[in-house]
C-alpha cells in the first residue's frame, strides 16, 4: 500500500495504520514476502520482530526468508535484517555519489530553484533568472547595502505585500500548498539574512551545505562554510561584487564576535515541550555559560507565537548526561563480568570445525553472540527497566554485524582461532562504549535518543529564596515511555 515510500522509514502511512489495527488487537499475524518488506532499518525492524510484535501477542512470517516467530529457530532473522539495511546501505551510497558528482560540476540539484531564480527550460540542472523575483532581490540587497537591517527589511517588504519565497513558490508551482512550506506567510528577518549572505546571487552554486546524519534519520547536520561544494560563475548573477561586499561589512559591524566557537549538540534533539518548535541558541547574561536555548517560535514572534521556554545550555547538558548515565552505562565489574560470561560460552569448536563449512559455522556463532549480548544485559538491567524495556539497546550491538560479514566472507577454513580473537576484541570494545559515559557526543546521543522536550520554567519562593523548577523530558529509543525530570535550580 506505501507505494514510493522507503523501507528504512517505518513512519509509512499503511505502515502506521496497521499498527493501530494490533493496538485494538485486530489480528494476529503479520504475513511477509521478506523481511526487507517489513523495513530495511534492522536496528528498528528488530524491534518490531523482538519487542512490539510479540507484546502485543502478534506472530510475524517471512515466506522468503523462512522465518516464524512462532518457532524458535529465529535465530538467522537479525543476519537477515543487517543484509537488507546493507542494501539500502549500498543505493543510498551510490545516490549520494552521483549527486556529488553533479555538485562539482556546477550542475544545481535542488528541487527548487533559489528566489530570485528559475530553473532553465532547457536544462534542469542551470540556474536563469525569473525577472519578477530577482527585482525584490536586487532591492533588498540595494537595502541592505545602506544599512537596514534585516528586521527593518522584512517589516517593508510585508507592507508593500510582496509575497514571501515559499508563497511566490506556490504561485509559480500551483500544485503547492504554501502551508507546507510556512506557517504566517511573511517576511522574516531569519530568511532576509539567509538570502544576504548567500552567494548564489553572485552567480556561484554553493550545494553540500547540510548532509543526513544517518541514511536512515531525518535529521540534517549543517556543515561549515569551508565543507561546501563551491562552484563560481555558473550563472547570471543578480548582485554586483561590490553591493554583495558592501552588505558584508554592514552585517560584520553589527556582528558580536564569541570569543570561542560554540557547537549546539542538541540541535535537531531539543523541541519546545508545548509548541513542538526547535530549541534555539539564545545570548545569555550568566557567567560562565555558553548560550541559553528557547523555543524557535518565541525567538522568531515573540508571545504572539510561544512563550520562552528557555533553559540554560549547561543546565540541559547535565540533566542529559545524568540521564544517560543512569539508564545506560555499566560499571567496570559488569562489563568484566558479562564479557568474561561471554567468553565461556563462545568457545568455538575447533575440533569439529570442518573444510568448507566454517564459514557456515561462524555465521551461527554470531547469531548466538547477538543472542546471548541480548540475554545477558538484560539480566544485568533486570531491577532498573527490565527485559521489555532494555532488548532494543541491545540490538545496538549488532551495529557492527554488517563489518563482522566482512570478515566471515575473508574466512580462510583454518582461521577460527583468529576469527574467536577478533570478536572477543570487537565485543569489548562494543561493552566498553557504555563502561563510563564522561561526555556527551552527537554520535553517542544520536544512538541512544530520539528526542528532548523542554517545559516552560516556573519560579517558586522558598526558605532558600527564589528557585526555577523545569520539566525535562527524555524519549530514549529503548525505552517505551519517556524519562521525566524535574530539574530545580
């Protein structure tokens, strides 16, 4: 039914619909051709296989692969899972490097030319100009260049009705709703300044300047102005160089330079509990803080839209790494004592290792280390969430399986004892990453959570004065309800 969807997103609307259909227990089998056509993300399709399948009493079949939940013989599904993520793997790979191929050669790829800018009729990939947009261009950069701020500018060009990019778009484009692309439908400050400072008015084609964080995530990471892929001189400018470089040092005299560079690492993480808006950077007066973070729609409107929701970054950093530490990490005799347990029941056979079948035998023996790493954290993590809770972390583990197949397909017949060496090495390394978290890293949050909300701040009398209370909430990928904190300061 989710015809043009991609596996790796299980946000598919029929998808979504048959989950609510289990909810109200309206069947009791999920029958598949192959796994991939359950989804081609194996951290999440696991879960579903593990966790949300047989909670809700749900038995899953993949004729293809030969899998029933009902049995237990399961034990190949995980393997099956990583080869289908490995495919989805290997065509996004090949898509990002023939649009990069497209990016150095100057070719523009976005779906839609920049305002001011209409794609060529005659190639899709070059930039013309669309004459009734790059006249509101030349005049907001003609504004600019006197001194007017970009606050000042959006305010004139609301009041002359000049239509905003996403409206102009959804004129030109009729097909396109301007809701899906902006909620009040006006100029910003936020976007008149985008535009100043962007060289396509130039004539140049900057691309490449956000990349996904993961081929399966939504999120973006913005890159450095230094990462872009630059190409000058590929179309008409709209702007002379001396207009472009006189906005420049306009924008640069009202520039406060930060003394150090500050990196937000939860940006596209922190949302505003109430409107859902991203949490933004803010100036701060405390001393010794980085930057506070509050609701983007607030900073944008102001009360009209939010109120402020503000947190100082510190604040959140360590109610985060506090969170992290008590739901994830394991303490030093843990990690020896699980990784000791794992040796024991690891030891391959090599007696009974035989020409030509290693390999098949090595293939069952990580199945049973993904089985067994599953089996044994949960005993470990029984008293704080329990089995139902822990399971999907543990399918974290098999991360590194697509690199373990690498190495079972250089397997030579005599190689078990190496091969036994260099999973006990892999698996302490895995275990050691949740040892002792000392620090948050965008690698690490990534990995374990899906979301942060921050509630609005209340200031309440007490003995020991005036104290702010402030809920935090945490959705963890493995856990099925959030964390709550209410932090007090």
């Amino acid at each position: 039914m989710d015809d043009g969807w991609s596996g790796t997103s299980f946000d598919r609307p029929r998808f979504q619909d048959m989950l609510r259909d289990m909810e109200q227990h309206q069947f009791e089998v999920v029958l598949v051709k192959d796994l991939s056509r359950l989804g081609r993300d194996y951290i999440q399709t696991g879960r579903y296989l593990e966790l949300v399948f047989p909670e809700h009493g749900v038995r899953l079949i993949a004729v293809g692969d030969g899998i029933d939940t009902a049995r237990a013989d399961t034990d190949l599904a995980p393997f099956r899972n990583v080869v289908n993520e490995m495919y989805a793997r290997d065509t996004s790979r090949k898509i990002r490097g023939a649009l990069y191929t497209k990016m150095q050669a100057g070719k523009f790829i976005g779906n839609f030319a920049p305002y001011g800018y209409q794609k060529s009729p005659k190639d899709k990939n070059r930039l013309i100009p669309d004459e009734r947009a790059a006249a509101t261009v030349w005049q907001i950069f003609a504004w600019a260049a006197v001194g007017k701020r970009p606050a000042e500018i959006a305010r004139m060009l609301n009041e002359r009705g000049k239509p905003p990019p996403s409206v102009y778009r959804s004129l030109v484009h009729p097909a396109l709703s301007p809701d899906h692309y902006s909620k009040h439908k006006e100029w910003t400050s936020t976007g008149v300044s985008r535009m100043l400072q962007d060289v396509v008015y130039l004539g140049h084609i900057a691309q490449g300047k956000t990349e996904k964080v993961s081929f399966k995530s939504k999120k973006t990471r913005v890159k450095q102005a230094d990462e872009w892929i630059l190409v000058p001189n590929q179309h008409e400018p709209l702007v002379s160089e001396q207009t472009f470089a006189a906005v420049q040092r306009q924008r640069s005299a009202r520039r406060c330079n930060r003394k150090e560079a500050f990196s937000n690492l939860f940006s596209g993480l922190a949302f505003c509990k109430d409107c859902g808006k991203a949490m933004s950077t803010v100036g701060t007066r405390k001393k010794g803080s980085a930057a506070n973070l509050a609701c983007g729609a607030y900073k944008l409107r102001g009360i009209s839209a939010c109120s402020n929701h503000f947190i100082a970054y510190e604040t959140l950093y360590r109610c985060v790494l506090e969170a992290v530490r008590q739901y994830v990490c394991l303490s030093e005799q843990e990690c020896s004592a699980l990784f000791e347990r794992l040796k024991r029941r690891l030891r391959l056979d090599e007696r009974g290792r035989e020409t030509g079948r290693g390999r098949e035998r090595l293939t069952q023996e990580i199945g049973q280390v993904q089985r067994l790493v599953a089996q044994l954290y949960e005993d470990r993590a029984a008293d704080r969430i329990g089995e139902a809770n822990f399971y999907p972390i543990l399918e974290r583990y098999e991360q590194r399986t697509a690199a373990l197949q690498q190495q079972i397909d250089a397997l030579q017949p005599d190689s078990g004892a190496e091969s036994l060496h260099w999973l006990q090495e892999r698996l302490r390394a895995i275990i050691g990453r949740y040892t002792d978290v000392e620090e948050l890293t965008p690698s690490l949050l990534f990995e374990l959570i899906e979301r942060i909300e921050v509630g609005q701040g209340t200031y309440e009398k007490t003995g020991k004065g005036r104290v702010k209370r402030q809920k935090i909430v945490i959705y963890f990928r493995f856990l099925s309800v959030p964390y709550e904190i209410d932090w007090i300061e």
